[in-house]
C-alpha cells in the first residue's frame, strides 16, 4: 500500500480481521472491488465514526498490494493541509481509497481534484473506494458533479457494531495478544463502557498494559479496579506517558 507525506494507518487493517456483524454486505462487496470482481468501478461507505470504514478502506489497500497490485489511502481530513495537487498522479494505482469524504465540506478546489481524479482513475480502468459519515447525497459539497459520481456505484451504510459484535472483536483483539478474555469479562466491559468501538478498544490497551504492570489475569474485580482508577478526577486517561 503507498501512503502519501506522513499518513497515519493502521497497520493491523485487513479485511480478513474485519468483525462484520451486521456489515457483512459491506464487507463483500470491499472484497469484491479489490479483488476487480465487482461491476461498477466504485464503492462508497457511508457511516459515524468508528465503525470500521477505515479498516475497510485499509484493509481493501492491503488485499491488493498483497496480490501484487497498487492501491493508495488517501484520507482526505490528513491531507487539507498539503494542497490539492497531492491527488495528481495517483489514477495509475489499481485502487485509490479515499477517507473522509466530510472533509470537503466548502473546499472548491479540493471537490474539484476529487472529480477530476475520479475521472481520470475510471478512464484507465481503476477502481475507487470512498468513505464518509453521509451518504453522497447528503454530503455537503457545492460540485453537484461530484456527488453525481460518488453515488455511480454501490452505496452501503456501516453500522455500529451491536452486543454481539463488541464481544466477537474484543475477543479477536485478546487472541491477537496471547491473552486470555473470560466471557464474563468481555460482557462486563461492554456493559459498563459507551458501545463505542474506538474508546472500547482504547480501553482494553489500557487493561492489557495494567494486567501485564500488575501480572494479574482479566477477570471481573481487576476490571473494575482499573475503572474506578479510570473514574477518580486526577486520573490521567489519555494514554500519554
């Protein structure tokens, strides 16, 4: 995968780790379009954040390099800063992912490259990944073009992971480290934490830094030890050292 300037990823993103839930429609059809099997040349996600749309956009990139291609992740949010003209040339890659659609929001020029590029990857075949927290009807951009082109393809909602789903990633990221996540734990976390996938995530790399500190296992009382610790209005909760 090529990441322009100094891009933040997630190195961990393939879509074989992807936890679909109810977005298995989602996950399909990413599949399908980095895999070229897929008809339209474009695919747009749309959903809140933290749902997983950048570990699909990742995770599709990924897929593809692995297969010998060229794909390219492009979040629109980490770009802003470096002018427009950081989108000329990528139409060679086999993929381009484009994150963060929402970020256009009163950038005439940026709205602009993003069409012109959309055009130029279709003209040679490639394939487009796009993902916002709005549908492409509802973004708001003043290219009417653009938002034309961003609904050429199929557009699939994300959904916000339910119980069930929580569990099945906490438990994928456990196995990930080697350790051991009782059942009454994992469902303890989730009912005590927001069901929102990056802070519950955040969370548990809190627990797995503090049960490696203490050498205790995760069970129910260590948990709610770490949570109250967590509660207590001196407690430095930002992860920083």
């Amino acid at each position: 995968m090529q990441l322009p300037l100094n891009i933040r990823w997630n190195a961990a993103a393939e879509l074989d780790r992807f936890v679909p839930g109810e977005n298995d429609t989602a996950l399909r059809l990413v599949t399908d379009l980095a895999d070229g099997l897929l008809e339209a040349p474009a695919l747009y996600l749309h959903g809140p954040h933290g749902v997983g749309k950048s570990h699909l956009l990742q995770g599709a990139c990924r897929r593809v390099t692995t297969a010998g291609g060229v794909a390219v992740y492009l979040p629109l949010d980490q770009l802003l800063g470096h002018g427009a003209a950081v989108l000329d040339g990528w139409e060679q890659a086999q993929l381009i992912a484009l994150d963060d659609l929402d970020a256009l929001d009163g950038r005439d020029e940026w709205q602009g490259a993003v069409f012109h590029l959309y055009n130029r990857v279709v003209e040679r075949g490639g394939r487009l990944l796009f993902a916002g927290r709005q549908p492409p009807a509802e973004l708001p951009l003043d290219l009417p073009d653009l938002r034309s082109r961003l609904g050429w393809g199929p557009v699939v909602a994300v959904r916000e992971p339910d119980e069930t789903t929580c569990l099945a990633i906490l438990r994928q990221r456990a196995a990930q480290r080697g350790l051991e996540l009782p059942d009454a734990t994992a469902r303890y976390l989730i009912r005590r934490l927001p069901r929102e996938l990056p802070g519950l995530l955040a969370f548990f790399e809190t627990l797995d830094r503090a049960s490696l500190a203490a050498g205790r296992r995760l069970t129910v009382p260590f948990v709610r030890e770490i949570l109250a610790e967590r509660s207590r209005p001196d407690a430095d909760t930002s992860g920083q050292p």
